[in-house]
C-alpha cells in the first residue's frame, strides 16, 4: 500500500521517488527542522503474514545495511541520518533515513542527455569518485555487490557545472566481510553488472571492480557489455569475452580497452590488484593531465587478489600498454 502522508517516527512521508527489490524510498520532510529527506521502507505488503521467514529477512537486510553505511564516512558515499521501525495498522515498517539529493540518479542524468556520450575525461572523473567511494568501503571490509548508475545519486558541484559529482547509496545487498562466516551463498545484485563469481554466491571485491568496469563501458559506448535475459546474462557474464569498447565507439583509445578488458577478466585474481587501482590505470589511458603523475608506486597486497599490474615505460600517456606482472611463488 502507498504511504504517502504516513507520519513515520518524527518525519512525514511526502510521495514515492522510487522503488526497488529492497523496498519503495520516499521524499519525506522533517517539521523539526524543515529539511527535506529521503526515508526507504522495507516493503512488507507483498506477504499476509508479518513475520514470515520473507518479511524477517527484509527486515535484517535492512537493519545490516543500517550498519554498513553506519561504518562509512565519505564525501562520496551517501550518509545515514537515522533509522527506526514503525508499526502502521499492524505492519512493521523498517526504515532509513539518508539527505535527498533533487539532482536524481545517475541513471535519470545519463538519460536527461537524449544519448549523448559522454567524453572520455568525464568518464574518468565519474570513475575516480566511485571508485574512490568503493575502495574505502572496502578498506572497511565491505563488499557493495550492486554497482550500477542507479545507485549513485547526483551532486552539483558549482566547480563543475556540466558533471555533476557522484554519491555511492544503497548498501541493501552488501556483504561484510567480517560476518563471511555466518553469510549464506545468496545470490545477489543486478544481473546486467554481476561478475561470473558472484552469481556462485562467493563476491570478493574484485566483484565490484568487474560492476564498475561494465559501468564504465556503458558510459563509453552507450550500452553494457552484455544484456539479455538473467540466465543469458549468467552465461555471457560467466563464458563469453566482452567485445572492445573501441570497436563499439572507435574514438577511444586501445588502451581503454586494454584496462576495461583487464577489470572485466572472468577469473578475479586477473582483475587490476583493487578497485582504486583500476581508476588510476583507466585515468592513465585517457587524455594526459599535466598534474598527472607519471611513475607509479607499486600496488600494496591484497588478500583477496594474487597477481600484480604494472605499465611499462613511464603510463599510458607515452602509448605503454599494460602488462601482467606474475609473483615468482
């Protein structure tokens, strides 16, 4: 049932904004300070019994992304005001509270643009802050498991009128690490950008940098690496090798393809040693930037990936191209 007008804890829910798997997000006001907020309710109205094995686990998913962005402080990542449950006519309502942000998603920005590409140094940017945004959720132990433009929400940046900054938000599907032990092999996230281990359940973080990566060539050519229906998608995602996204836009460099190709590897421990390490090598294949810097330290270890990426000569400014560096054990 819609709750528009429903008073939830101190806030007043004022009309849907959106909806998805988790639970329908609302644009709700706070008279206390007369702000603007958006509050997401875990949607119950599918089950006739409240505390059915499906309700209690919508209600857990929602009370552990309540403590995975608790964890997180980062300007890129969207902050949790509050959160609470609610008993309506008999129903349990659990909700969030996070800033509304009036710009929309990503997903509604690209769209405003009837088609237009976006430019490769724009791309970089996009790609930068989200990236940015994962690797310290990851420095958290927290692996996102649903990147994809309709969860990063818009930010204007007086700076930057034309690209707008993005926000990294819903943490509904997150895993952290640090409860793998008591975590089911769910399967879950958005078909169109799951990397071949997570449909098996077994996400690492490389799994964000393979979504962030089908992100990325979206944004360059127009369209995802792969579409179809779930099972086809499974399949593709899992066997089939991506076309280059220069043979789809032929104005990108080969070395865009080099890296796009290298954080699309089916096999995780090919993928770029993190996700930071991925924006750095896709900013070194775009257009050079005299404040760029050139020499690379090498990336620290990660547990979760074995094999190391380097670029010869001094970047891909020079026109290098990216080689794999094997560890001698």
């Amino acid at each position: 049932m819609p709750f528009d007008g429903l008073h939830i804890g101190h806030y007043i829910l004022l009309r849907s904004i959106g909806s998805g798997g988790m639970g329908e997000v609302y644009l709700a006001e706070d008279p206390r300070i007369h702000r603007q907020v958006a509050i997401k309710v875990v949607r119950t109205e599918a089950s006739a019994y409240p505390h059915d094995d499906s309700t209690k686990d919508a209600q857990r998913l929602f009370l552990r992304e309540a403590r995975a962005i608790a964890r997180l402080d980062h300007p890129h990542i969207l902050p949790l005001f509050d959160c609470g449950e609610e008993t309506v006519n008999g129903t349990m309502l659990t909700y969030l509270v996070m800033p509304f942000r009036p710009e929309g998603s990503l997903t509604r920005w690209l769209e405003q643009r009837n088609s237009e590409l976006l430019s490769l140094t724009d791309v970089v940017q996009i790609v930068r802050q989200a990236a940015s945004a994962l690797q310290y959720a990851h420095d958290q132990q927290i692996i996102h498991q649903d990147v994809k433009p309709s969860n990063f929400l818009m930010r204007a940046n007086n700076e930057r009128p034309h690209l707008p900054d993005v926000v990294l938000a819903d943490f509904g599907v997150a895993r952290l690490s640090s409860a793998t032990s008591s975590v089911s092999h769910s399967i879950r996230g958005t078909p169109t950008y799951m990397a071949p281990e997570q449909w098996s359940g077994e996400p690492v973080p490389a799994t964000d940098q393979y979504a962030l990566a089908v992100m990325t060539y979206e944004l360059l050519t127009g369209h995802p690496p792969f579409q179809g229906a779930p099972m086809r998608m499974m399949y593709l995602h899992t066997n089939t090798p991506p076309q280059p996204p220069s043979s789809v836009n032929p104005s990108l460099p080969k070395e865009v393809d080099t890296v796009l190709l290298t954080a699309l590897a089916k096999n995780p421990q090919e993928r770029f040693l993190s996700i930071a390490a991925f924006a750095r090598a896709l900013e070194s294949a775009g257009p050079c930037n005299s404040g760029y810097q050139q020499k690379r330290s090498p990336e620290r270890h990660n547990p979760y990936l074995e094999s190391g990426w380097r670029t010869t000569g001094n970047d891909f400014c020079s026109g290098r191209s990216l080689r794999r560096s094997h560890n001698p054990s």
